[in-house]
C-alpha cells in the first residue's frame, strides 16, 4: 500500500466508506498531517485507515465543537466590528516582546487596487511606490500597548506631486490613532493630565497633544450662531499679577466658554471681538463685565447696542473693602488712644449678610451697633444699598441711587465716599440691570471661574499659556467631538 501526504483526506475513503468510519463532519481541506491511501487490498482496510484519519483531526482540529466555533472572538474580528476602515483590511494580529515588555502588532494592508488618497488634495491618485512600515498608538488593552503597522504608500499626484497618502485612522505626521487622542482627551477632561499619562501608561506630552487636538476640532466646529449674551471677567492664573480674560456665553440655553486670552488690556478684548466677527457682535443682546476700565471702554465701542449690565459681585466686593479699610483705621485710633478694643475679632460680624451670621457672631454684632463709630454707620450704609437690588423699574431705583450717594457723601467716611462717586461714575450701567429685566448676573460667570480654578488647581497650575488655554477650552467651552465607532466614557 502507498501512502502519500494530503491536505484532502476526504478521497482517501469512497461515500459509504466514510460514512461507517463517522467523517461525515470532517471539512475539506483541514490543515495537520494526515495521510490517505492510494490503494486499498479489502474493504476492512478502508474503515481502519478512515478511524485514523478521523483520530488524527480530534487531535489536530483547530476547533473542538460547533459550539466553541461559535462563541470564539479574535480580536480582528472585534476590530472589524469597532473600528473599520474603508478601503483597508487587518492582516495579521501578533504579539512581540520589546525589552522585555509585550506589545501588540496589528498589522494592517490596503485592499487590492484601491488607489490611496493624496494629502494634499483629498482626491484618490495613482501609487507611486511603498515607504517603510510605519507604527501608530492605539488603545492599549489590558496595559499592553497597542500598534497599528502599516506601510505608507506615496501616490502620483498631478496637482500637487509626489505626496504621502493620508489614512482614516491618523492625521499629519501623528504618532497617535485619531481614536486613541480621542480615548486620552475623553480621560483628560476626569483626571489631570499627569494622572492620565500614569494611568495609561504614556508621557504627558502624549495626552496634551491629544487634548490639543481635540480642541482644535472643536473650536472648527462649533456653532457661535445662537450666542446672544457673553460676561466677561478676568481671572488670576500665574503669581506675579498675570491675568487671563475670558469670555463666556450665558444665556440660559447654554453656558460655556467662548474665548480665553492672555492679559486684561485693551489690545487682549479687541483681539476676541474681531475672532468673534462684526455680525456675530451686532446680534448680542446683553454684555455682563465688571468695571475694569479696558473692557468697558471696548465694549462700548464693539458692542454699543447690547444691553451692558455691570457685575453685582464686584459692587459689593468695593463696599466690603471700604468696610474693612474703616475698621481697620477705627481700630488703630481706638488702640491709640487706649480706649476699650470693641472692634477685635468684629471683621465677619461686619462683611458676612445677616442670615449668614452664627450665633456667637450676631451677639457680637449686636453689641457693635450700640457704639457710634464710623464702621457702624458704613455696615448700615451697606445694608440699606441692598434695598437698590429689589426694585423693579429703573426709574425708582435710581430715584434711590441717587438718595443713597447723598448720604453716603455726607458720611465723612472717606471709603464710604469713594464707593458713592464709582457708583454715581457708572449709574446708567448699574440700571440696566433692571433694563435686561434682572434676567443677567454674574452669578453663572463666577460659577464658571471656579470651575476654572478647579481643573487648574487639579494639575498644580500649568507653566505656560497655551495649556492652561487648551484645558480652558476643553473642560469649559462644551466643544463638539468627532464621530467615532466607539464612545469611550
């Protein structure tokens, strides 16, 4: 008898044969090392070279079961499913060892007679030749990273040359899968990015350029049609006296961070004025701000049809600090002429609202109310100014303005009369809040600032501009985000 190597084991038995010997289930074409007979003497022999060829597939099969057949999952298979690109397939799936650290190869190839897409222009062209083979970072899985490999081809453009193609997964020259900025940006906005580049195994630079990626998509993409009020403030975020403006749209509908930029000067709001656009400018209805000189001058001249109402919060930060100054002064007299120290430990009693007061601090208070110093009389002016907020026509409340700045001059309390003459300066300003029907305060705009001191407080501060505007951008402005086969969240 002679026998041969074969891949096609089902000739080595005739139909009826195969069927006594049970290999009926046996697919052509299995791989192993199986044998067949050329001739066969008697039918005996037949049915015992069929057992063991049947013996030989239970143990070389690749697959056990129907059942196990169905349930297996590769991970090209999961790829082909999550994360599919047009125009090419995954080849191979295999893992290597690099200094001693295992890492998974996905090896990727273009589909037969695609043509590959010129980065220049968009449009598909003819192949020029091949690069090397190139890595790009995907998401890493169970912290074994990740890496697509591909071969670059360069295609035969008449517009614009000899270029590299662009492919689906990765832009320019990024070391980065779209989806795995996407994947960093999306844990970026939860953690700081120092925690995220531990967690994931990456370097910091790794999850500010995903970040700045994501922001920049956004900010091309976002939607400023619909804005109609914006505040602005101007926020700390270096030692040294270094501000940052900031701008935010707060209407009810959305409230978000339209613009950061370095500096409060003149220059830094004309600069978001003219990035906003003419048209965009014109169509605002109400401006919030505090009294920093630059910005309203530059509001007035931008935006001189917007209702411009002035920040409440910054209003009783003055009269506070006028009251404080007072007190301090009182108490440096009365400790002088060696009078009865009545003033120490009164600073809270003096600043906080009356419904915010303790216990042990309204007994306090009360016994200050009952001496004629000059911080009494100033804590009574600043209570009775908060009658000014309840009114509902501008008429009357400036009818109340102007009786409260009176007495305020006739005070003889330096502080108390600079308060008076700031308010008298802006007073067609403080009304347009009864004007814009108390519907804008600064309430959301300090709500966002500390959001903002938040997220850098989280990262202990970043050294330079352009990522605290970055994280700026992208925890506060609600930027929109790519679509992708899978959100991770």
């Amino acid at each position: 008898m002679e026998i041969r190597k074969s891949t096609d084991f089902h000739s080595c038995l005739e139909k009826p044969h195969r069927k006594a010997a049970g290999l009926y289930h046996i697919p052509i074409g299995t791989t192993g090392a199986l044998f067949k007979a050329k001739e066969y003497k008697h039918e005996n022999e037949k049915i015992q070279i069929g057992i063991l060829v049947q013996i030989l597939y239970l143990v070389l099969r690749p697959n056990k079961t129907k059942q196990e057949k169905k349930t297996r999952m590769q991970l090209k298979t999961i790829l082909n499913r999550i994360q599919k690109f047009k125009s090419f397939v995954y080849q191979s799936v295999k893992m290597v060892e690099v200094a001693g650290a295992l890492i998974i190869h996905i090896n990727i190839v273009a589909r037969v007679h695609s043509r590959p897409v010129c980065s220049g222009c968009g449009r598909k062209r003819p192949w020029y030749d091949t690069m090397g083979p190139r890595q790009f970072e995907f998401v890493p899985l169970w912290g074994i990273p990740v890496f697509l490999v591909y071969a670059m081809r360069r295609v035969d453009c008449p517009r614009c040359g000899v270029k590299i193609e662009t492919v689906p997964w990765a832009e320019g020259k990024h070391s980065l899968t779209i989806t795995y900025m996407q994947f960093l940006a999306t844990w970026a906005k939860r953690l700081s990015w120092q925690e995220v580049a531990r967690a994931f195994k990456t370097s910091w630079d790794k999850v500010f350029h995903s970040v700045e990626w994501a922001v920049n998509w956004g900010l091309a993409h976002r939607d400023l049609s619909n804005v109609r009020s914006i505040g602005v403030d101007e926020v700390l975020w270096h030692r040294g006296h270094k501000y940052l403006t900031v701008v935010y749209q707060i209407d009810r509908e959305s409230k978000r961070l339209l613009w950061a930029g370095k500096d409060r000067t003149i220059k830094t709001l004309l600069k978001f004025f003219r990035e906003f656009g003419k048209e965009r400018s014109s169509r605002l209805l109400y401006v919030c701000s505090d009294m920093w000189k630059p910005y309203l001058k530059v509001i007035a001249k931008k935006s001189a049809q917007a209702i411009h109402v002035l920040d409440r919060f910054h209003i009783a930060m003055h009269m506070n600090k006028a009251i404080d100054v007072v007190r301090a002064q009182e108490t440096r007299e009365l400790k002088s002429r060696g009078l009865n120290p009545v003033l120490t430990n009164s600073r809270w009693c003096l600043l906080k609202r009356p419904g915010n007061l303790t216990d042990k601090q309204e007994v306090k208070l009360s016994d200050l109310l009952r001496y004629n110093l000059k911080v009494v009389r100033s804590y009574l002016l600043k209570e009775d100014f908060q009658f000014f907020w309840e009114y509902r026509s501008p008429y009357w409340a400036g009818k109340f303005m102007d009786s409260w700045c009176k007495r305020a001059m006739r005070s003889r309390i330096d502080p108390m009369k600079k308060v008076a003459r700031m308010l008298r300066s802006h007073r067609e300003l403080l009304l347009n809040w009864f004007r814009a029907k108390k519907s804008i305060s600064s309430g959301v705009i300090e709500g966002l600032n500390n959001k903002l001191k938040l997220n850098t407080r989280k990262s202990y501060g970043f050294r330079t501009f352009r990522a605290t505007e970055v994280m700026l951008y992208h925890t506060l402005g609600e930027l929109p985000e790519p679509e992708c086969t899978h959100r991770f969240s």
